[in-house]
C-alpha cells in the first residue's frame, strides 16, 4: 500500500470540501492511502476521509467518529447483511433519508436504531425518490471491506 503525504493547500483544499458536503471540520497533517478507485485520507493518522472519482467525504470510519449532521441515510435491519456484504443501498429497506440529499451527493448510512454509520456511498437520486423500487445509493465503502479489513489490521482502526 502506497501512502503520500499531502501539501498544507492540498489539505486545506480537502478540509474545505469536506466541511461543505457533511459540517464537519477536519485539519492536521494528512497522507493518502490508494486503494485504487477509492482512496483513503489518514488525518493525523486516522483513516477520516476517502477520495472518489475526484471528490473527498468522510470515510465510514470519520463518519463513526465525527458524526456529521447531514446526509444520512437509515435502513431497515433487515438490510444490514446486505450493505455489509457490498450491495448497493436498495429503495425499499430505507426509512429515512435526510431531505438536503441531492442525487451525487455524498451519503452515509446508518441501521435503523443506531447512530454508528455502516457505509459511505452516492446517491443515486434526491432525498424525495428514495421510496419505492430501485437502488438509490451506490455503496462505495463499508464496514467489513477491504479497507476496512487494511484498516483494522494495520492498527489504524479498531473492529
């Protein structure tokens, strides 16, 4: 795994989209984790941020720990094995969805009577669409992949 520390701008640049797509604030020395098509940003060494088709969102992990106020996505239990497993997030298992989501809009998703998020992902329509039939997220990282399996083994997390 290749890791790149960014420039002070670059980071800056970053922090500033980040707090714009979720209201949260990010800052400190940051170095690039590339998985390929996604990339992961360890923030003072925590894995906060991911990178995707050019754009930067918290991870799942810096969505567990920094809990954005918007942006959320909640499904139903009955969904969890399935998102956990990498499916995209379906119409029917969502309950809620905050309504300032936008299709493009990063997401995080969270499992009906819990607060921790279990997947980042893209929506795939706005808030209003996601009833009915169809995906209406597309799951781009999530609790169990590959990098959060990286994460964990490398002690930059804890399961």
């Amino acid at each position: 795994m290749q890791r790149r520390r960014l420039r002070k701008k670059e980071s800056k640049e970053i922090a500033r989209e980040v707090f714009e797509n979720s209201g949260v604030s990010v800052e400190g020395e940051m170095d690039l984790l590339d998985f390929g098509e996604i990339k992961i940003i360890l923030v003072d060494n925590e894995p906060l941020l991911l990178e995707y088709g050019g754009r930067h969102y918290l991870s799942v992990y810096g969505a567990i720990k920094l809990k954005p106020e918007k942006y959320r996505v909640t499904v139903d239990s009955g969904a969890f094995k399935f998102i956990v497993n990498g499916a995209d997030i379906m119409k029917p298992g969502i309950v809620f969805a905050d309504s300032r989501i936008k299709e493009g809009d990063f997401v995080y998703v969270t499992v009906e009577g819990k607060e921790s998020a279990i997947a980042v992902g893209i929506a795939l329509c706005n808030a209003e669409e996601m009833k009915g039939k169809g995906k209406a997220v597309k799951n781009l990282h999530h609790v169990k992949d590959r990098i959060w399996d990286y994460l964990i083994s490398n002690n930059l997390i804890r399961g």
